[in-house]
C-alpha cells in the first residue's frame, strides 16, 4: 500500500527514531532519488537529509548504469551527509554503507545478507540490491556525499527477467527470502536509522571500524573470481578487503589489490 507524502515521512521518521534527520521528502515517483538529492544544498555537517520514492524512472547505479526500479517493487531511498573533515577512507564508504543497509535488515529478522565488494547486497546467490555512494562536492575540508540504497522486495515477472546483474547472478527479492515484505517506509526507517549511526562513526574512524564485520559477511571471500582491468584481466581467489576497502585477489601465490572503480568483479563460471 502507499501512503500519502506526509504519512509516509511520518512513518519513516518514526521507525528512525532519535536519529539528527533534517529534511525528508517521499514522492511517488521520481527519475532519480540520488540525483535530486546532488541537486538541493548539502545539509550541514551531523544532520541526515533524505529522499524516498515508491517508483523510479532513471534509477542510478555504478558507472551509470540504471537500475530498474518499478513502482512497489522495492525500496528507493537516498540519503545526504556533510562530514566536518575529510574521512581517511572516504572511498569506502558504500562499504560502510553495506554493513549498516545489512544491519537495518537484521533489525527486521531478516538476515543471512552477504555483501559484495564493492557495493551488492547478495542473499541466496542473487542480487538483492545496492547501494551508490556519491561524492556532491567538498568545501573547506567538509566533504557532502549522496547515498543511494535499493533493495528488492517484491519484483514483478518483467521486472525480474530485465535485472542481469553484471556479476552474472539473477535478482532476489524479499518476498522470495522470506514469504512477506516489510513496510517500505519501516524499512525507510531502519536503514536511515542505521546510516546515521554508521556515518557518524566512519566520519570519525573511517572504514577500519566496519572491516571486521564487512569481513564476516564478505560474499567474494575464497570464491574464484575474475577482474576485467581495461588492459588484461586479473583471476585468483578473493583474499578479504584492506584497511582502505581495497579488494584483496590472491594471483599466483600473491595478493593483488582492486581499487574500487577500477575494475567489476565477476564471478568466475
């Protein structure tokens, strides 16, 4: 069912609880929650803005590639930050963001969640969402970044043949996972709740203190897997991640490292 705009920023402010969340808009449909956030003011540094649609129609994912997003069948949502100085880590951050979208399931009894480098949710061997972490614009040290989160609750047939994901695996969704679908605007809630806590942390640590746990849920570790680089293509066996949220390959006896935004990941056959 989808809420009125007020009835559905209430419900998401109120599963959020005690969380510094400033501004928050819900439309029914939007090209791209992503981009109209870039596109308003950066909120100051420790307030959380954020944006929610029922429906997409110019869904964002890494590298531009869209990401199908019809109306009901998932959660669209997107969140603001300003950092009062520059994290170490800073291209980490979906990382980070990965373990607290996890967590927000976890609050919500779904679990067995995996994640992969750099930016899926994975659950049953399929692709059960991402996340787009930008970077708006630095100003006197106060880096502004833009999160996107989307999770697969309930696809259509259509819309479920038309996700190839490019690491080789089919979408899941939640309705598959667990027989029900949560309220997106709980959900909303939870992954807001989780976020705020998660950048206030990484804004002081950076990644390091979400290596552990990324570590337990890593869906790439000891698997065979193959980096196409532009030049050649790297194959080994996933290894973890570095303390920067490099992916660790190990080639030939040696570990190699992938930066993110170099390469894509794929799973070897």
């Amino acid at each position: 069912m989808t809420l009125s705009s007020r009835a559905a920023a209430a419900a998401i402010r109120e599963a959020a609880g005690e969380i510094p969340l400033g501004a928050l808009e819900v439309f029914a449909q939007i090209d791209s929650t992503n981009s109209w956030l870039m596109a308003r003011p950066a909120p100051p540094p420790g307030q959380l803005d954020a944006c929610m649609a029922y429906g997409q129609t110019a869904g964002r994912g890494r590298h531009g590639r869209a990401w199908s997003a019809p109306a009901g069948a998932g959660l669209y949502l997107s969140m603001a930050w300003t950092f009062p100085r520059r994290p170490a880590t800073l291209p980490a951050l979906a990382l980070a963001a990965g373990v607290a979208v996890r967590r927000a399931l976890a609050d919500l009894d779904i679990t067995g969640v995996s994640l992969k480098w750099p930016n899926d949710l994975v659950a049953a061997d399929g692709k059960l969402g991402g996340i787009l972490a930008e970077l708006r614009g630095e100003r006197g040290g106060q880096p502004s970044v833009v999160i996107g989160v989307g999770i697969n609750v309930a696809l259509p047939e259509e819309a479920r043949a038309a996700i190839v994901p490019s690491w080789g695996r089919g979408p899941v969704d939640l309705l598959t996972l667990t027989g029900d679908t949560p309220a997106l605007e709980r959900l909303a809630g939870r992954v807001l709740a989780q976020a705020a806590a998660m950048l206030a942390v990484f804004g002081a640590q950076g990644f390091m203190a979400f290596r552990d746990e990324f570590a337990a849920a890593d869906y790439l570790f000891g698997r065979s897997l193959r980096c196409p680089g532009p030049a050649t293509t790297l194959s080994g066996e996933g290894a973890g991640i570095d303390s920067d949220g490099a992916l660790r390959v190990l080639h030939a006896g040696e570990v190699q490292r992938v930066v993110s935004g170099d390469v894509s990941v794929r799973l070897a056959p």
